[in-house]
C-alpha cells in the first residue's frame, strides 16, 4: 500500500445560522490511525465529517493533509478538489447513482475525482469489485441490491480513491439488521491494512475492537478521548458518563 500522509485539523468552526455547530475543533490523526467518533445525535458529528471533505465549508479554520493546507479564508476550486482527492466519504444512505451499475459508480468516482482514464478506472473498478466480494454484482443497478451490497459499493467506492483518510459516518445506520455484519467485515478488512479511517458509528462493539481512538463529541466540541478502554471503561466527564450509560 501506497504510504499515507497523516491529517492536521486545527481551530475548526462552523455555524449554519446562528447555530454554532463546530466550536473550534483541533485534531491530529496519524497515518494508519482508526478513530471513532460518538455522542449524541445533532452534536456535530456528521458536520465534523462534511467539512473535513468540504461538502460543508467551514466558517474558519484550516485543515491539513501531507504538504495540502485548506483554509476557508482562501480556499481555491483546485485546493478543495485536492482535498477531494485526499479524503474520501462513506454516507450513511450509500449515496449511489440509481441510474450507474455498481462498476459504474465506483468508475465514475475514478474519472471525476482523480482525473483517471476510462480503462484505468474500469481496471481499478474490477479490482475493487472482487475485494468486496461483489464482482458478481458489476453490472447490477442499485435497485437490484440488498442494502449491505449497496454500503459495499459505497465502501468500495471510497477504496477505489485510495485517499489519505476515509470518512464514515454512521455506515450502518441505515441498514436493516441482517445486513450490518458483512459491512463492519468489510470495514474491518479495511482497517487491517492500515488504512486511515475516521468513522462515525454507534456500534460500540465493533468502536472498541476495531479503534485506536474513541473520541467523545458533544455540542460542538471534542469533550474527550482515549483509548477504547480508557475511554469507555473510565469516562471522566459526566456527558460522557451519561451517553455511555444510555447506549450500553
Ligand atoms: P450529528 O451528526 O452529530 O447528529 P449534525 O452534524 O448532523 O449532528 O448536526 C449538528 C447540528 O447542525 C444540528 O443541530 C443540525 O440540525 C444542524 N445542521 C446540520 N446541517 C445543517 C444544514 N445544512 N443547515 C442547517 N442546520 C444544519
Ligand atoms: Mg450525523
């Protein structure tokens, strides 16, 4: 695997309104790191997320991947598809192109994000289709999908662009029961290459076997972190205590 360059998030704000959401948010993530991120819902967890790929832009506050600075202040079209290039997001509703097959969505990702040929892409596509464990489903629109299949392309996807960090927020979260168990394999085998990865979930057993890190937000702010022991067997902060208490 290609060595990564590891993410520097400093002084991170945003509102939307009068709404603060993100209050200066600092974060250090190393190459190869797995952090979780919890608490609860309307915290700004998924906002966090949309910045760090600039779907939401932030009020101020850079962001820094390898030798890539991000600064909303002077933020250029080509800085924020170099941010693009370098993060990569998996959404909780898959956000696939109902009207692409599941080679297609994964190839389409290819040519726009990274600029790669059509025969590049369609390699790459294939490659990552086996990995998944879906290449039988290549050529199979959405639809025709279960919603476990579905998230596996959307991680596929996210594979294909081979970026610094990969974002998850709450990739199982719309999936009904039965198909929750072949999603955290995949992102499991997925953190065992040592993939950076920063993912939003609330399934707190896969959080502890799978992170480095767990990070406690709540109203806008990093409350605390730790190791998954630390964090979840010694929670010094009582919102952390309490949130704990209610998803246990
Ligand atoms: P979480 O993912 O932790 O549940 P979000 O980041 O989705 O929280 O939302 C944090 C807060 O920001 C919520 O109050 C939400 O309503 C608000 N918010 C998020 N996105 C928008 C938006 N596009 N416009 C207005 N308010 C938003
Ligand atoms: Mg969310």
């Amino acid at each position: 695997m290609t060595s990564h360059a590891g993410i520097s998030i400093n002084g991170l704000n945003k509102s939307f309104g009068e709404t603060s959401v993100l209050k200066d948010i600092s974060l250090d993530i190393a190459p190869g790191e797995r952090v979780v991120v919890i608490g609860p819902s309307g915290t700004g967890k998924s906002t966090l997320l949309r910045c760090l790929n600039y779907l939401d832009r932030p009020d101020s506050g850079t962001i820094r991947v390898g030798d890539l600075t991000v600064n909303p202040a002077k933020a250029s079209r080509s800085d924020i598809l170099a941010l693009r290039r370098r993060t990569s997001f998996v959404f909780q509703n898959y956000a696939l192109f109902a009207n692409k097959t599941a080679r297609q969505n994964i190839t389409q990702a290819l040519i726009t994000v990274k600029g790669q040929s059509k025969a590049d892409a369609q390699a790459r596509a294939d490659e990552i289709l086996r990995e998944t464990g879906l290449a039988d489903k290549a050529n199979s629109y959405p639809a025709a999908l279960s919603g476990g299949q579905q998230q596996r392309v959307g991680i596929g996807r996210a594979m294909a662009l081979d970026a610094d960090l990969m974002l998850f927020d709450e990739p199982t979260s719309a999936l009904d029961p039965e198909w929750v168990g072949e999603v955290l394999d995949l992102m499991r085998r997925v953190a065992e290459k040592r993939q950076t990865m920063l993912i939003v979930t609330h399934e707190m057993q896969f959080a502890r076997e799978i992170a480095d890190r767990i990070i406690f937000m709540s109203d806008g702010q990093i409350v605390e972190q730790g190791t998954p022991e630390k964090l979840l067997e010694t929670p010094q902060d009582p919102r952390t205590q309490a949130f704990l208490r209610r998803v246990a």
